[in-house]
C-alpha cells in the first residue's frame, strides 16, 4: 500500500509540475536518438521553446528511453510522460480504431496523398476525438514514407508473396500479408537480420528503405519491394493537461512547428531514402521493384477487407473506415 502510494504522488507530482509551468513537457519518440526523426524533433523543440520565449519546453525522450512504444499512452496517463512522437498502430491491441488510424496499408498510392485526408478529408477533427478519449490532444500527423519490403527472392506481385516466409510485427499490415498467403513469423528487428542471413526468412515487413539499409537487412536481400502493403501514420500528441496549460497563442505555434517539422522530415527522409537506394543498388547489388497498377488495385481491394474486419471491431474504427473511403471516391480511388 505504501509503494502504491508513493507512485501515484510521484504521478501526481509530474501532473502538477506540468500544469503549474506548461514550459516542462517530457516527450518520447518512437526511434532511437539517432534516428532523423529524433534529431528533427530536438531541432524543432529548440526552435519552439525560442519562440515561446521559453514558455513550452520540450525534453526529447529517444524510444524507449522511458516506456516501451507501445506503452506511451498508458505512461501519459499516469504522469510518467507528457507527450509522445508515435504512430497509433501501436496502440492497435489497446483500440482498433488506433489500428485503423495507424497504417492505411495498400489504399493509397503513397502518404503524401494519404496525408491530404487529414487536411482536406475531415481527418485530423476525426482523429483529435479519438484521442480526446485518452486525454490526449493529437497536435498533428507527421510526414512517414511508404515502406518497403526486403526479400531475398524477386516478389514482383501479390501473387508471388503466397508462400512467402516473412517476419511481420502484427496488426493489420499483417493481417494483409496473410491474405495474399505469406507465412508469417513474429521476431524483433535483430533477430530478423540473423534469420535473414540463416535462411530461416525469405523477406521481412520492416520499414523504409535507408532504415532497412542502415539496419543490415540487404546484406543478403537482394531485392526492395514496394508493394504499398504498409503506409504507416505518425503523429505528436500531448496529455489535455498539458495543452490546456499552454496559452491559444503558443498553441497555435506549437502546431505550426509540428507541421513544419513534417514538411521537413518529408524532404529530408525522401532525401535518405533516394540515397539508401542508389547505395543499395551500387554498394550490395539491390533490385528495387514496385507493383504495378493492376497489383495496387488488387492490394487495394484487399486493404478493403481487411478494413471490413477492422471496422466491425468498434463504431470508432468504422467511422475511420468510412471517412478514409469517402474521401478516396472524392479523389477517385475505388
């Protein structure tokens, strides 16, 4: 009783520090501090905390540093953190309508276009009500590539994935990977590697190309796929707490850094990723392949039943299915 005690005062103690000085917002990222991502939110915490005139100031937390990724919202909750630089499809287990918000598969053509249903599709309010349920306040979605798929043999459609052994982190991109027949495998990102170079895995579902370069997975994969099987959304948020505390003014300027830092990762992990390519190809031999149009439809098709899954498991994730189709027939992607 005594410890139990003593860790909701330490909670509460944060909570308090927070609202008497809104200046002191403790944040995790998702990746390592190395990682660009990582490095764009220190430069833009600095930059914010000037233009505050110190009112809002972000300590940058690398993933992992505090809580697990997937343990963020629940360590906001408690007072551990303040904020968090995540993506919701980690949080998939905890809400499916997180899982739905979190990773949009195969139905757009890339995230860029996928971004614009946040702007012009009723996205970003659809997405700010969901995370008011956690008492959080989403500040803004944040810029992350299409991802890509390492692979020993030549994957050149949907077809060729059946039989596929792969390793998957889970969750939907999953659950659509499953359907076109691969055989799925859950391991960590090292572990991959090994079974990668041992013969254990054919491919695996990882991330973007310079990640997936700068991680060792095409020292034996001599193939990058972009099967648009996964196209994962980032985001910023902040306990309501929090928020509440800072005042409209520096509000609106920290959304505008966020949106800003967005539009920066886009050129910059584009950048990284070009290069990652012209290595891959010229340093370790890499064949890049990306599905064409008839493919893409089919994976679209079947990101359709997948999201008919996902959406029967709450009204919140439905109504993130249905908003995500009404805007692609308003852009005409059927």
């Amino acid at each position: 009783m005594k410890l139990k005690t003593l860790m909701i005062s330490a909670a509460s103690a944060v909570t308090f520090a927070c609202a008497a000085n809104a200046a002191e917002l403790k944040m995790q990222t998702f990746l390592g501090a190395s990682a660009s991502t990582t490095k764009a939110f220190e430069a833009m915490a600095a930059q914010l905390k000037e233009d505050t005139g110190g009112d809002v100031a972000i300590t940058v937390l690398p993933g992992g540093s505090v809580v697990g990724a997937g343990e963020t919202i629940d360590a906001i909750q408690n007072g551990l953190l303040h904020g968090q630089y995540t993506a919701p499809s980690y949080f998939a287990g905890k809400d499916a309508a997180l899982g739905v918000l979190g990773d949009t598969l195969a139905a757009y053509p890339d995230s860029a276009t996928r971004d614009r249903w946040f702007t012009e599709g009723g996205g970003l309010d659809l997405a700010r009500a969901l995370y008011a349920k956690y008492d959080l306040m989403l500040i803004c979605p944040i810029y992350w590539p299409s991802e890509q798929i390492p692979s020993k043999v030549a994957i050149n459609s949907v077809a060729d994935l059946d039989g596929i052994k792969m390793r998957a982190p889970g969750g939907m991109a999953s659950d659509l990977l499953s359907r076109a027949g691969a055989s799925l495998v859950t391991m960590g990102v090292g572990e991959s590697v090994t079974a990668m170079e041992t013969g254990v895995l054919d491919a695996t579902d990882l991330a973007n190309v310079a990640l997936n370069v700068a991680l060792g997975m095409h020292n034996q994969a001599k193939y990058s796929v972009l099967a648009r099987h996964s196209m994962a959304v980032t985001e910023m948020s902040v306990s309501m707490d929090a928020w509440n505390a800072i005042s409209a003014e520096n509000q609106q300027k920290f959304e505008a850094a966020c949106n800003a830092m967005s539009a920066e990762l886009q050129t910059t992990l584009s950048a990284e990723d070009a290069a990652a390519e012209a290595q891959a190809k010229a340093d370790l031999g890499v064949s890049f392949i990306a599905f064409g149009d008839e493919d893409a439809s089919k994976f679209r098709a079947m990101t359709n039943d997948v999201w008919a899954d996902w959406g029967a498991k709450s009204a919140d994730a439905q109504a993130v299915v249905d908003s995500h189709k009404a805007f692609m027939a308003s852009i005409g992607l059927n």
